[in-house]
C-alpha cells in the first residue's frame, strides 16, 4: 500500500559537489527536498521506490550503483547499501539523485529504483504504477520517491530556449502537485507537449498519480521556481 510520497527535482546541480561554486543557487531547493523526504520517512515505509525517468523501463535492485563521474565529480551513490562487491553504474541521473537525496536523510531501509522511459502512454505508466505501490516484495507499506522537472523552457538561455506555453504548463503541474492531481493534470499530461518543453517529469508524476489514486491525503507544494530557466518542483504527499 503506497502510504507517502515526495516529489523532487533531479539536476545533479542538486548535489553541491556537482555544483561546486554555484552550490547556494539550490539551498533552498535541497531544503525543501529534506523537508519532503522527513515527511516521506515519518510515514515509516517498509520499501521506498525511487522512481525517475531514463532511457529504458525497468527495476534496479538494493545496492545499484549510480555515478556523477560523468558530470566531473567523482562520487558515487546506491540504492541502499552498498554491496560487498563492486558492480557497474546502471542508473540513470534522475535515479542517482534520488539515491542521493535518501542517503543525505539518513535512509537505512529497503530502497528500489523503477527507471521509466518517458515514451509510454498512461495506460503503461498506470499499470506499472499499481504493480509499484503492491510492490510484490511483501512490503506493507510502500512509500514514492518521485524524481523529475518540468519544462526546461522558460528563458531564453534555458536548454530549451523560451517557450511562451512554458510558465503556463509550469503552473499546472505545481498545482497538480499541491492538489494530489485532483484534476487529472498529470495523468493527462500530453506526451507530445512533455517531449517539445522538455518535462522529463511527466512519466514518473504519471505513476505517482496512477498509484494514489482518488484517495484523500495531504498534499504540500514545498518549492516551486525555475532556476536556470527549468522548472523544478517540490511536493510531499501523506
């Protein structure tokens, strides 16, 4: 039963080794990351998914390796503890910051990664969801750690350049956020539109979505601004 949820963006900007001298432009998006992971904890889950996108879909088990050697900094993270021997760096960025982030709250608990590529309709990530949040690992209660961000298109140095569409589309999502996807906002977000502003969020909100449901809860919008014209997020859900 998936019984919390936090939703976090995933530049490796966010890890202030990654970030060297520009480090204090995302204090207050790391704050408000730790905000939401305590949350997460509190509901003292038996399992927590990391779930993020990347350029297949699939799990990655307990000890995975994720790496930011390819961002100049050599550092590694795992999904949990790390294990005995050393094994390959399988997971994509999205997951290696959310790796991090756990380890920064202190996590000790079972931790799994779902990678998903963000090309799969709702139906795909609706039904992955339910599998995700039932676990199947005889955890009892399941908890979402949900990594992504929103356009990447709302100036003009942004990776996207300036997308007029961009700080409108951006506020649905913060809101869809805030509001546990009342709506429908991130179910139906358009993969079209996800592809041409560069959401890399859409297929993990999807699941999130999918997998709560139209249970009631608290849902919380801890940050919301698009440093380096990107739109990042912050949300926990309980």
């Amino acid at each position: 039963m998936l019984v919390a949820a936090a939703a976090c963006p995933c530049p490796p900007l966010l890890v202030p080794e990654v970030a060297a001298g520009a480090a204090p432009e995302l204090d207050a998006a790391r704050a408000s990351c730790d905000e939401a992971i305590a949350a997460l904890l509190a509901a003292e889950p038996d399992l927590v998914w990391v779930i993020g996108e990347g350029p297949r879909t699939g799990i990655h088990e307990p000890g995975a390796r994720g790496s930011f050697r390819p961002f100049g900094v050599d550092l590694d993270v795992h999904l949990g503890t790390a294990p005995s021997d050393a094994v390959e760096a399988t997971l994509p960025p999205s997951l290696s910051v959310g790796a991090w982030l756990l380890a920064r709250a202190g996590w000790t608990g079972e931790v799994r990664g779902y990678e998903v590529a963000g090309d799969g309709s709702a139906f795909d990530h609706a039904d992955g969801a339910l599998r995700l949040a039932e676990s199947g690992t005889g955890a009892e209660r399941v908890a979402f750690l949900v990594m992504g961000d929103g356009t990447a298109c709302r100036t003009l140095k942004a990776p996207g350049y300036l997308d007029e569409r961009a700080e409108g589309v951006d506020a649905a999502i913060a809101a869809a956020l805030r509001d546990l996807d009342a709506d429908g906002t991130l179910a139906n977000l358009d993969a079209d539109l996800a592809r041409e502003l560069k959401i890399s969020g859409r297929a993990p909100w999807q699941l999130l979505s999918a997998a709560w449901g139209k249970r009631a809860g608290t849902g919380r919008l801890l940050y919301e601004d698009a440093p380096y014209g990107v739109g990042y997020f912050v949300a926990s859900w309980t």
